[in-house]
C-alpha cells in the first residue's frame, strides 16, 4: 500500500530488488503466519536459522568464506523486510551477521575464518557477541570482564547481560579488559565456566532470545585471541555494521504499522463512512507516509556513502536516531487509528511498538546519539 506512493523501486539496482523481494517472501511465508504466537509464548524458531543461511542473508555484506558478498543496500533492504515480520528476526541476522561475523572477518586470523565463518554463514553455527555489561551498556570502556594471561592461554573472568543468541550459541565474541586494553576472544560455548541463561521477563522482543551470561575462570588457548583488534575500535567498528542495519530495520516496522492503519482506515466505519475518508485519518497516514518515506531515503543515501567507502559514525547516528525515533512515532500513530483493536494481537501495532522501545536501547539509546551528533557538530565532547 505504502508502494503505491513511494516508488522505492525506480532508485534501486535489479540486484536490489532481488534481494528485497527474497526477504520480503521469506518474511511472508515463513515468520508472519506463526509471529503473533510466537511471540505471546517467547518462542524462538530455531529452524529458521539454517534458512536464513540458505537465503544467503547471513553476513551477506562480508566476501568470502560462504558469504554472499552483497552491497550495502542490498543488505539493508533485507533487514527492512524482515524486521517488517519482526525485529527479532531482523535482530537474529544483526548479532549473526553485523556483529559476530563481522568481528570475525574484520579481525581474525585466516584460520578463526576459516574455522568458523563457513557454519556460521550457511546458519549451521550460531554465533554472539558479548560487550555489554548490566553496569553500563552505554559505557563499555568501564567493563569489569577481565582476560588475565594464564601459561600459554588466558584466563577469563566476569559478566555479560543483554547478550543475543548466548544460550543457542556455538561461538562467543567476548570482549575483556587485558593489560593491553579491551581485546577480543572467540570462545566456544562448550567451554567449562561459560553459562549463559534466557531473560525471561520480557515484554519486548519475546520471539527473540537474549541472555545473562557468566564467565567463571573460562579457559581459551592463545589462539582464542583476535590478532586485529585492539583497543574499543574493534568492537565499535561492529556496532557500526549492526547500527546500519537498524536504520533500515526500523523502518520496515515502520512500514507494516503504516500498512496496517492504512487498511484499518479503509474498513473500519464510523458515523456512516470508513474513517480513511475524514481529514483527520488521512492527516495522520500523510504524515506518517512522509517520515516513512525520509526515513527510507536517509538509509538509501546512508547506504550508498557505505559502498563508497565514506559513511561516518556521526552520519550512522543520524540514521540509528531517526529511523528508531520515527518508526515510534508511526507505530503510536497506527495505534491511535485502529482504536482500541490497535492493542490486540489481531493487529501487528503493538508488538512492533514494543519491539522498537528495545531498538531504541541497544547499539546506543538515543541520547548516544544525540551526543556522537553533538560531538561531531561542535567538535566537544559531552560524553563525561
């Protein structure tokens, strides 16, 4: 319906349509018809995950080692698509393919590649990636998880929280304070002292599976390092990747809450007439249509500066900060126009709304971003 305005197609390559209408029927046939009730019982559909990989849609931006080697664009049109089902799925591609994958291609040794980016491309393996700490997901320099040196290996102490896919993974991104700085380790998840545990009360994301996750003196031999990654740049050159695919991810929420009070505003009547036809219902869809619409072109102009080679940091929190604001907004607005069927799972309004708010938290809230804005504006630094 939304296409019928917003011709996205006319500013895409043949490739890129390829690949936005491969998600799009993925999204259709395989996660709309059970979503609703996988997301009432907190059901993650496992099987899913070796068709993701099948589709091509893991790590599909990286090159090599299986992976689909795809343009930027093309990898944000199929996040849109899918997070246009849920954000959860659009998440499970993110943690598998932006950042556990990515850190891996970006900074391992030609053997960790080749060990462990084939699986986790083809959706037999699942990876994660451990950074954030129940202390301050927003301040990673002050992690407490510790990588000691122990003989010819190193020792690893400490917790994580909020981590995706810990419980189901064969491989974990963990990231530690060394005496070097924060480094990063490839542990599988088989190895004695690494537990990780499903949170259970979530209202948000409840067809997704996040975790706490522990590290009790977790032993990695010296080749569990990754050579190339020093410092925090390493983890937030993955953030990044996942950070760009939200900005399109949003708004394919966006686009189904906008879809769903478009055809709600065409059969639902009130006084004599469907409610599409008064002033203040076609208000609402004109203003959410024109956010949609500049939410979509921001990530297109984010995504080819990406291929290009010059997309920066400050011009990914413009994106993150916009498509997650706005899709809120467009979620709010779509509730307001299905009435009170608008909180019923008859509809996907809710659970999107409730999806976005977790969006909205990770790989930086909104006020991260303002202040990465603010900071690349006035060239000061308000972080402390």
């Amino acid at each position: 319906m939304v296409d019928a305005v917003f011709d996205l197609d006319a500013l895409l390559s043949a490739e890129e349509i390829a690949w936005a209408r491969k998600a799009r029927a993925f999204a259709t046939n395989r996660i709309l018809p059970t979503i609703e009730e996988d997301f009432e019982n907190k059901h993650f559909r496992r099987e899913f995950v070796a068709e993701l990989g099948a589709a091509g849609f893991l790590g599909m931006h990286l090159t090599g080692y299986g992976c689909a080697g795809a343009g930027a664009v093309s990898y944000g049109l199929v996040c849109l698509e899918l997070e246009a089902a849920d954000s959860g799925w659009r998440t499970f591609v993110s943690v598998q393919g932006s950042l556990a994958m990515s850190a891996i291609h970006q900074y391992g040794s030609e053997e960790q590649k080749q060990r462990w980016l084939p699986g986790l491309a083809a959706g037999e393996l699942i990876g994660c990636f451990a950074l954030t700490e129940a202390g301050g997901g927003s301040d990673p320099a002050a992690m407490t998880t510790t990588a000691t040196r122990d003989g010819a290996g190193w020792l690893i102490e400490g917790s994580k929280r909020w981590i995706g896919l810990a419980s189901l993974a064969d491989v974990a991104v963990v990231w530690a304070q060394t005496d070097a700085g924060v480094r990063g380790f490839l542990v599988p998840t088989h190895t004695p002292g690494f537990t990780a545990t499903p949170i259970e009360n979530k209202l948000s994301m409840r067809a997704s599976v996040q975790c706490d996750l522990r590290l009790d003196a977790v032993r990695v031999p010296a080749d569990a390092l990754l050579p190339d990654a020093a410092g925090l740049s390493g983890p937030f050159g993955c953030l990044n990747e996942a950070r760009f695919g939200i900005v399109w991810g949003a708004m394919g929420a966006a686009r189904s809450c906008l879809d769903a009070a478009i055809l709600r505003s065409e059969t639902r009547e009130v006084f004599g007439k469907p409610i599409g036809a008064t002033q203040l219902i076609q208000a609402k869809l004109a203003d959410m249509l024109v956010e949609y619409e500049k939410g979509v072109l921001l990530a297109l102009h984010l995504g080819r500066l990406k291929e290009q080679g010059t997309l920066t940091p400050a011009q990914i929190s413009v994106g993150k900060l916009n498509s997650v604001r706005e899709a809120i907004r467009i979620a709010q607005s779509a509730r307001a126009i299905l009435g009170g069927d608008g909180i019923t799972s008859e509809f996907p309004v809710m659970r999107h709304l409730a999806n976005l708010e977790s969006v909205r938290t990770y790989e930086g809230t909104d006020e991260i971003h303002q202040l990465v804005i603010g900071r690349a504006l006035t060239d000061l630094n308000a972080f402390s």
